[in-house]
C-alpha cells in the first residue's frame, strides 16, 4: 500500500505544480504564442534546445509544428538543434559540448527567428551559449525554465520571454513544460488553419 500511496502522490505534487502555474503563467503563455505566430508569419523559423529530457521536448515541439498538432494545416519551419548526433558529436569532439547548439545557431539563425531554450534549472552551459548566439544573431528568444530561472533569466533580454514553472522537482518542472508545449501548439494551430498561407 506504501507503494501505491507514492504513486497517488506523485500525481498530487504533478497537480499541485500545474495549479501553481495556472495561477500565473497564462498570461506569459499567450505572450510566447503571439511572439511565436508572428515570426511564423512573417517567415521566420523557430530554432529549439535544451539536454535530455528538454531535448525531447524540444524535438516533440518541433515535430509537433513541422507536422500537425491536433488541426489540419500547412507545415510550419521549426528545427530542434538535438537531432543530428553528427553534427552535435562532431562539434563536441572538435570545440566542447558547451557549443553544440550555439555553433548551429550561428550557421543556422537569421535575424527574426526564434529560440526555443528549455532548461528545468537555466543553469545549462549549452543553453547559455546558444542564448548568446541567438542574440548575436537578431533572435529572440523563448526560454522555458523552472526554479530560481539560473543563468538563463540573468541574460535574457527585455523583448525576451522566460516561462519560468514555480517549482523546484525537475520532474514537475518538465511535465509543466510539456503542458507549455501543447498549449503554444494549440494556438498556433488555431492561427493557421488548412487555408492560410505565410506572407
């Protein structure tokens, strides 16, 4: 039974961490999505990153824009910078880990594209780097964070967005992330339906 009361109560701190952002983060939310559909709109691309389980999310949003969320519609550009192991090993071996997403960045961003950064702690050298090279390269950049925001909050900027989850488990911290996701997924689908078309 012991077990079982563990199980309930991962599930109640899972609950009790979406409460706590539901009570201030849709406001944030909305202001990530909008930022998100301009840039799309006016055909820009959405670049995404973060280590381990934030590299799954950000190839699941990536995946989730090239393809279809849950509404029919066009393709839209997002590429996540986790998912070619030679590209991401090859800049490792020849300069450091701390530049896998920053060196694609900068070959790969222009000005008015987006930066997807997702790190639980906002302490993730990589992302550091990569959030440094957006910006040097007229990006702006969404960051999704969690407990004190670390680094990552430090060196944003003010037209920069963080959407910091209010907890401290990093478990919770990525299930709100992946909320996070669908929501900005949700309303992109809603702002491109099968008929419309990119300027």
């Amino acid at each position: 039974m012991i077990k079982e009361e563990r199980i309930r109560k991962l599930f109640h701190d899972s609950i009790d961490t979406k409460l706590a952002a539901l009570d201030v983060m849709p406001p944030v939310i909305l202001q990530a999505a909008e930022c998100m559909v301009e840039a799309l709109k006016n055909n820009r691309k959405i670049l995404s990153c973060g280590n381990g389980g934030s590299a799954a999310d950000a190839q699941h949003f990536s995946s989730e824009l090239l393809n279809r969320f849950e509404k029919e519609r066009m393709s839209l550009p997002a590429f996540a910078l986790t998912t070619d192991a030679s590209t991401v090993t090859s800049i490792a071996n020849d300069y450091s880990y701390d530049e896998i997403f920053s060196r694609q960045i900068k070959g790969l961003g222009q000005e008015g594209d987006i930066l997807l950064a997702i790190s639980t702690s906002g302490r993730s050298a990589n992302i550091i780097n990569a959030i440094y090279a957006a910006h040097s390269k007229g990006m702006k950049v969404i960051a999704f964070t969690g407990k004190e925001g670390g680094d990552v909050a430090r060196i944003l900027k003010a037209d920069d967005i963080e959407l910091r989850v209010p907890g401290q488990s990093t478990a919770r911290i990525q299930e709100v992330h992946l909320l996070l996701i669908h929501c900005l997924c949700d309303y992109i689908d809603q702002e491109f339906g099968p008929l419309s078309c990119i300027k």
